[in-house]
C-alpha cells in the first residue's frame, strides 16, 4: 500500500513551545488512520500542518505525495478535505448558502453541489436548508461543518474530533460512510477522544507529547497486551514512556 501521508522527524510548535517534537507517520491510501491522545499532545498541530496552514520547524511532511503549500502541491485545494474541531462556518449564511459557496470554491458544477447538498442533508439529518447557520444548535453547526468536508469527495479527508456531540446512530452511519469511501480509495485521518471508535479504524496512532507511541491496526496493538483494551494499551505505552524519563 502506498502512503498518502507520511512525516519524518516532524517538529512544530508556537513561539518558544515545541508541540510536535520528531514525529514519525504513515498512512496507507485508501485507509482509515485515528489518532488518539490527551489535549495538547499535537494531534490538531499535525492536521494543520498536512493542510499547509502550519510550515514545520523541522523534518519533513508529504501530503499526497508532495509539501503541503509547494508549487503544484494537490494540498491545499480541492484535493483535501477539513472538519476542524473549532467550527469555522460564516454564521449568517444559510445551510445552503454555505455547501453553494464552499462547492464554488471546490470548483464544483452546480448540478454536482444541488446533487450532493440533497445527499447531505438528508446523511447527516440536517435541518432546511434555508435555515441560518448562526441560528443552529452546536451539534447542527458541527454536521453543517462535516458537510462541508465531505462535499467536494476530496482523496484526503482530514477530521478533528467529528463525532464529538454526534448522537449513536449518526455516529454509526459516519463511520459506514468513511468505511465505504476508504474502499474507494479516500484516505480519511481523524482525532477522536472515543478510544473505542477507533477500533473501527485500519490502523491507530497512539500520541503523546508531541510524538507517537505506537502506531499500527488495533488488534495488533493490543495483541502484545494481552488483547486488553485499546484504551488500556495506551495507559500501559505511556506509564512504559513515562518510565523512560
């Protein structure tokens, strides 16, 4: 399998803090990659950084085979998709305004927006469309911001904490979706505090402080634990780190 994404002694931070200190990733084409850690540990730093928004103090990023932000680079544009974890929408816009607007800026034909919006609407049980954005509860405004992502069917899908506030049942039918699109080929990267979610994932990375513990499909994981729990995995890696301190 071929990586769509893979960083080399990655290091970025903010003025004198260091977030990302030597990190080492792979991710597969076509797979689905969760990364699991604490707050702060860098996963939204990394997303960033693989979007072209951060340059790295150090070491090397390729996104789709190439640095984000180079001359020709598929990353940014349309080739990549992005649900923050901090909602980014223009608040006095409607919901339909909005998937027209970003479907412009995709270059989407607008039959192509009109056929998709109809899909969305209905995947992520959002209300009409003509409904303002601003006037949304949290949770619409979070499925408002998957929408989005999800709109243009970008070969990288990159999502920072999707599920948070998301009812079961929705939850299920996204992970479906991401599962189907990842057999076509879409590489999906997404941060999750539901340890258990991310079972569903084709491989996991575990981060702390800046770097990855481990990475590697749950269930190999687990296996030298014992077969415990991915959550118990990861306390277990980080009390062996800690003890190398």
């Amino acid at each position: 399998m071929t990586a769509a994404v893979e960083c080399r002694a990655l290091e970025r931070g903010y003025g004198s803090l260091e977030v990302l200190r030597g990190l080492d990733m792979e991710v597969g084409t076509g797979s689905i990659y969760g990364l699991l850690g604490p707050s702060g540990c860098g996963k939204t730093t990394l997303l960033k950084v693989l979007l072209g928004r951060l340059v790295p103090w150090g070491g090397t990023a390729l996104a789709l085979g190439s640095a984000p932000g180079e001359p020709d680079a598929p990353v940014p544009g349309p080739a990549v998709g992005y649900a923050p974890q901090e909602l980014a929408l223009y608040e006095d816009l409607s919901i339909g305004e909005t998937l027209r607007f970003h479907g412009r800026l995709q270059l989407l034909e607008p039959a192509q927006v009109a056929q998709r919006e109809a899909w969305l609407l209905d995947f992520l049980d959002l209300p009409d469309p003509e409904r303002v954005v601003g006037k949304l509860s949290g949770g619409q405004k979070r499925r408002v911001s998957l929408a989005v992502a999800l709109l243009h069917e970008p070969q990288l899908l990159l999502l920072d904490e999707p599920t948070v506030g998301v009812d079961p049942e929705l939850r299920a039918r996204l992970w479906d979706h991401l599962r189907m699109i990842a057999d076509g080929g879409t590489t999906v990267i997404l941060t999750t505090h539901y340890i258990d979610e991310a079972t569903q994932a084709d491989a996991v990375g575990l981060m702390r402080n800046g770097r990855l513990l481990a990475e590697d499909a749950p269930q190999a994981l687990m296996e030298p634990h014992g077969h415990v729990s991915l959550e118990q995995t990861f306390l277990l890696l980080c009390r062996r780190e800690g003890a190398k301190t």
